[in-house]
C-alpha cells in the first residue's frame, strides 16, 4: 500500500469523525473552521465555533458585524489576529460576491495563509492541494527524514493521492493530532513499517527544534478604577498589541486617595513576555462616564484573558462581600468590589498565554 493508502484506511478505522464542521462543504463553515483551528486544539474550538456559527450561520451575517462583537465571541480564544481578519475577509467575499475557490485564490483573502487555503479548497471544493500546518509538517519529517524545510513543500505534493483527498487531508491531520505527537504513539502508527525517524530512533530529533529564543520581558501597569460593582475599561488601539479589546487603562486617568497594588500577572506573547501590575484604585460616584461597565459585563465583553482573569476575581471579591453584609444586615461597603481581588505577592502568577494559544502549540500572540 502506499503512504496515502495506509493513512487513508487508517483515518477509515482511528481517525476523528463527526466533528462539527465535518460532512459539509460550505466553504463559509469549513473556513471558519480552518481559521479557529490555527495553533488551536479542537477541543477548544468546537464551542467557539457552535456559538461563532449560531451568531453568524453566514459570511453576509459576518460581514456586517462589528469588530467589537465579533471579538467579544472570539474572546478567550487568543490571537485576536484571526478574528479581525475573518471578518475583513468576510467584508472581501460578500464584496466578491462569491468565495474564492481554489486554494491559490484563497490566499488573497486577508488572514489565510498557503496550508489553511489548501485546507479549505480541499475540503470545500475537492482540490488537490497539499498543506502543511505544524503537525503535518512533524509527520513527513519523521517518516522521510526529511530535515530541510524547504523539501517539506514539494514532498507534500509529490504525495497527493488522485483520489480521496478529502480523507486523507483529513487523515494527515488526524495522525498528527492524536498519534505523531511530540511523544509519539508509534505502536499505534499505520506508517511505522516506513517510518525513517521510527527505523533510525530519531524521533526526539526530527523535525529539528527551533531554537529557543529567550524572550525579552516588557512591563505594564494596569490601572484597576472601580466604583462599586464597576470597572473602567479603555478599547487598545487596533492594529496593536490585543488591538480592539478592552482592557484596563496603562495611565492613572481618575484621582484616587489610595491605591493598592495587586498580584503580578506574567502574560506570554510570541515576541515578548508581559509583566502586568494591575493597581487597585477604589473611587466612589464616578462610574457614570463612558467607560465604565459594570463586572458582569467585562467578563462577557471583548476583553483579553488577563482582563477576564481579573475581572473575575473582583466579581468573586464583590459577591463575597455581598453575602458577608446580607448576613450581618450591614450597609454595602465601599470597599467591596476590590474586597476579594488578587492580593498583592511576590511572586508573579503565571497565566496560561491567551485562550487557545494557551492550550494548543506555540505561535503568534493572541
Ligand atoms: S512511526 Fe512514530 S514517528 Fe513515525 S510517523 Fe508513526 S508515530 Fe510518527
């Protein structure tokens, strides 16, 4: 059997089926999904991409949304990129009046790089195209022993099936995902008999490590105002660093009479670490400019897993608070909302670098 054959009955038997974007051909769905799957885990997809879809069931309905409501759905999922530019391809086809169809097409669409355009042509429109995301790229350089970058692209070609590129798109994913990981799972593997890297013990070496960057470390302060059971929130400039979200203003823009300093969130980009020192600035009478949202809200809004973080724990503070008064019949304290936020420490918590990223591969900050 050949390389395409063995993974394509494997895929038949082991392979990951009935997933949500699976069984369609709506080139809307299968981007959408393509996109949200970029150096995410399918896991962490499958609910963004069911409420995605529930909001949006089409690229018109897409096209006309606001870049705040689409980043507040996109919200946790990190790489706030992919959103931006989904929507402004969306824009770019409903413009078109029709979507790209072949995979060189696609590319011109802003935001879909040459595997994902592969990937939404094949399983869009049945084209003939090869990809090759990180974990496709692991599995042609451990079976060929192929080191060299530059030769996976051709590889990647010279091995397209005639038939059945759908399946075995699919199957070169799969095997990547669940059985040629990082630690391999080769009993499981229908390629071993060929395998170079299995044959020669060098799995641990291919494809070859990057190397390790020592990332330089940028700090920020983060100005917490609340007023109650509010918080001030100022929208980051877009295109920037989480361009379009909401986060807590970096200058003291309000007078307070005492601050406090909170816990140090440490908070991972592609290209820089980012020490946050979020200060607690407790005023009174002022939440009634623009801005001001109240903590439910920040936590449902376009805001960046640290903002959420935080948020959370002045919510969980605020409703400690209330039932503490409820059961003393006090009167509210103005100290409430702050009562229960990341105290001060020395050392700094580490956060899972945003939403997906944090649970999937390394890669761009979002
Ligand atoms: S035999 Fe092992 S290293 Fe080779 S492709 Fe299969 S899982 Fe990967």
């Amino acid at each position: 059997m050949s390389f395409a054959q063995k993974l394509v009955a494997w895929q038949r038997r082991h392979g990951r089926h009935g997933l949500p974007w699976q069984g369609t051909r709506d080139p809307y769905r299968v981007w959408l999904s393509e996109v949200m799957l970029q150096q995410t885990q399918v896991a962490t997809v499958v609910p963004y991409y069911r409420r995605f879809l529930k909001e949006y069931p089409t690229v018109k309905a897409l096209a006309v949304a606001s870049e705040d409501e689409v980043l507040r759905l996109w919200s946790g999922l990190g790489y706030y990129a992919r959103g931006r530019n989904l929507r402004a391809a969306a824009r770019e086809v409903v413009r078109r009046g029709s979507f790209p169809s072949t995979a060189q097409d696609l590319q011109s669409l802003p935001g879909i790089g040459r595997s994902t355009a592969a990937a939404i042509a094949v399983f869009a429109f049945g084209e003939r195209a090869a990809i090759l995301d990180g974990n496709v790229k692991r599995v042609l350089s451990r079976v060929y022993g192929v080191d060299d970058a530059n030769a996976l692209w051709p590889l990647a070609g010279r091995l397209l099936p005639r038939r059945g590129i759908e399946t075995y798109t699919q199957a070169l994913m799969d095997l990547g995902a669940t059985v040629c990981t990082r630690n391999a799972q080769c009993g499981q593997c229908p390629l071993r008999a060929d395998c170079v890297a299995h044959k020669t013990g060098r799995i641990a070496e291919l494809p070859a490590a990057r190397r390790k960057r020592s990332l330089p470390l940028r700090r920020t302060t983060w100005f917490v105002f609340t007023d109650g059971e509010k918080v001030l929130l100022e929208r980051r400039p877009s295109p920037g660093i989480w361009g379009g979200l909401l986060c807590f203003p970096e200058k003291p823009v309000l007078k307070v009479a005492a601050t406090r300093r909170l816990q140090p969130i440490d908070h991972g980009f592609t290209h820089f670490r980012l020490r946050i020192q979020p200060v607690l600035c407790e005023v009174k009478g002022a939440a009634a400019g623009d801005g001001w949202v109240t903590l439910r809200e920040a936590c449902a809004g376009a805001v960046p897993a640290p903002v959420r973080e935080l948020v959370r724990a002045l919510r969980s503070g605020a409703g400690a608070a209330r039932a503490r008064r409820r059961a003393r019949g006090a009167p509210a304290s103005p100290r409430a909302a702050g009562a229960g936020a990341p105290r001060a420490g020395r050392s700094p918590r580490r956060t899972s670098r945003a939403g997906a990223a944090a649970r999937g591969a390394p890669g761009a900050a979002r």
